[in-house]
C-alpha cells in the first residue's frame, strides 16, 4: 500500500501547500501531493537491525522541489558514529546521498 507502517514522527510541507514529506518509524519517507492525498515517491534508506535505517528527520524546499532526510546508518568506527543525509528531487527523482561522522 502506499501507507506507512510505522508510526509518522516527522513531517514537513513546502510554503505552497503542495507537497508533504513524511518520516515514520518504518524506516521510510513519503512525499504525498496534498491536493489529491497521491503518493509521490517512496525513499527507503540500507536497512537492517537496530538503528539502521531510522529516519531522525524530514525537509522540503519552499519551492517543493528538493526534499532531504537524516537518518542513522547504524556504522561505527574507532567509536565514531554517522548519519546518512539523502537530498532528493521530487520531479526526476535524482538523489544524492552524504555520510556525515561525529
């Protein structure tokens, strides 16, 4: 279906009140057209037990053009931790994806 599984903990709406991005505790995201309640685009970061995969966080430009999440990639090394960044364009569904260590 085109629902989540999971409890929704982050939303986010561009300034037009066009597009919704949602972040829920099934390790996806959803960008959904408001006007019509359509699933747009489904992103699903590398999944796996624990921690991997949850979303901590949900953007969309004003314009609605770019939505990004913060997630956890569960990886650790010499006791560093990270986060996967995923920046995505609605339309072409092009998408580029950052790892960021603390």
């Amino acid at each position: 279906t085109g629902h989540h599984t999971g409890i929704i903990r982050r939303i986010s709406a561009d300034a037009q009140g066009k597009y919704l991005v949602t972040g829920a505790e099934d390790k996806s995201a959803r960008v959904w057209d408001i006007e019509t309640g359509k699933l747009i685009r489904v992103l699903r970061p590398p999944i796996d037990r624990g921690n991997e995969g949850n979303i901590y966080a949900v953007a969309i430009s004003p314009d609605g053009k770019l939505f990004v999440t913060v997630g956890d990639d569960d990886r650790r090394t010499a006791n560093l931790g990270s986060v996967f960044v995923k920046l995505v364009d609605v339309r072409t569904r092009e998408q580029a994806q950052f790892q960021i260590m603390f």
